[in-house]
C-alpha cells in the first residue's frame, strides 16, 4: 500500500514565507512617501514658485498626519479587518504617490496628505499583523521590521535624484515611488481576502490558534499610565 505523503508542513511553510513576504514588502513603503521630497525640495520650491514656508508643508504634513490618522486605526481595523485594512493602506498611499505627477500644487499637498494618512494607519496595523500572523516569531519579524523601515527612506531618499535625473522633472520621479506600493498592495491581496482580520480568535499562517487581545477603548488610553507614558516619550523623541 503506497503512502501518500503529508504535504501540509510544505504549505504552511511556504504560507509563511509568502506571508512574511507582504508584510516585509509593506514595510518598504511606510517612508519612501515622506523620504523622497527632501532631496529634489528646492527643485519643487523653483517649478511651482513656493516660498520657504509653504514648501516646509511638505515635510511637515505627513508628521502631522502621522499623529492624526494614527488615532483611527482602532475604529478602521474593528470595521474592515487588520488585513484588509492593511492592503487598503497600500492602495491608498499607491494614489497619494501618484498624485503627485499632477502639475498643480494641490495634488501635491493632497497626495501628500493621502500618503501620511495611509503611512500612519499602517504604522500602527503592522506590529499588530506581525503578532498575528507570526505568533512564535514576533521578535525576528520585528526585526526585519524595523530594518525595512530604515531600507526603505534610504532607498527612497539615494533613488530619487537619479531618477528625477532620468525622467528629466521630479514630478514623474515623485510618482514612480508609487510602483513599489502597488505591488505590496498586489502581493497582500490574497492574504487580505483569505482572512479579512477581524477581531477574534484568529490563526497564524502556521496554523497556531492565537486569542486576540482584548483592545482598549479609546477613553480608557487617557487614564492608563502605560500608554500616557508611551505617548510622551515618543512625542518628545519626534518633536526633537
């Protein structure tokens, strides 16, 4: 009698990787948006006449928005799921990139507003995600996370000139950024539809049964010493 081989570690294996795969790919795009204005700034201040302070708004909308949109998630990711929610967040910095490729200045602060909304909300969907979908492995995926992160503003920031370079503007170099974002968003898409993320019992890709935590409601973050704590270190940290 022939025995048929058991086939499910395989897949679950290569879920693993496939999985680990988008959200690394995610990570890639959480600062390429706000990374690459700085060096071709003056080139953008010169092509559409902008004066000192309204050029800072460039940089300094997503740091804004960082903060604004961040307190959404919860109430976002309770109506869409973690994994919709995070794909939706590539599709939406994908159009704020892209955005800016238009010749007027309102597409590049809006764009720029649509890509710090979708950076904020996914700033705070992926640790989240990674103590999901890799329960046993949090503090290695954390790493690599973290190390995206850094990846991915030196990518943006070295590859941006060379491109406006090769386009000839910086508005097209501006926008090609959006092609990374569109494929993380291609690449999570099925992991998105396979499991929207609501809250919940919920499994890892390696089949572990996982307990969603309990979220706090918003009220109770303002009288919780912890989170306040946290909240005042990482604001001083950004305000420096």
């Amino acid at each position: 009698m022939t025995t048929v081989p058991d086939t499910r570690p395989r897949r679950r294996l290569l879920a693993a990787w496939y999985v680990g795969a988008g959200l690394l790919l995610v990570a890639l795009n959480l600062r390429m948006g706000v990374a690459s204005v700085g060096p071709v700034l003056g080139a953008v201040e010169r092509s559409l006449h902008l004066g000192p302070s309204a050029a800072s708004l460039l940089t300094t909308i997503p740091v804004f928005a960082f903060g604004a949109f961040a307190f959404l998630t919860p109430l976002l990711t309770r109506r869409i799921g973690l994994h919709r929610l995070l794909g939706l967040t590539m599709a939406v910095l994908a159009v704020g990139i892209a955005l800016r490729i238009e010749p007027h200045g309102w597409a590049l602060y809006g764009g720029t507003v649509l890509a710090g909304a979708a950076i904020a909300v996914a700033n705070v969907l992926m640790p989240a995600a990674i103590k999901s979908d890799f329960a046993h492995r949090v503090g290695l995926m954390m790493g690599l996370y973290s190390t995206a992160l850094f990846l991915s503003a030196a990518i943006a920031s070295a590859a941006v000139v060379p491109l406006a370079a090769a386009f000839g503007s910086w508005r097209p170099a501006l926008a090609f950024l959006a092609v990374p974002a569109v494929v993380a968003f291609l690449v999570w898409l099925p992991r998105a539809l396979r499991n929207p993320g609501h809250t919940g019992r919920s499994r890892t890709v390696d089949d572990a049964p996982v307990e969603a935590a309990d979220e706090p409601t918003f009220a109770r973050l303002f009288r919780d010493p912890v989170a306040i704590a946290v909240t005042g270190f990482m604001g001083l940290q950004s305000l420096s």
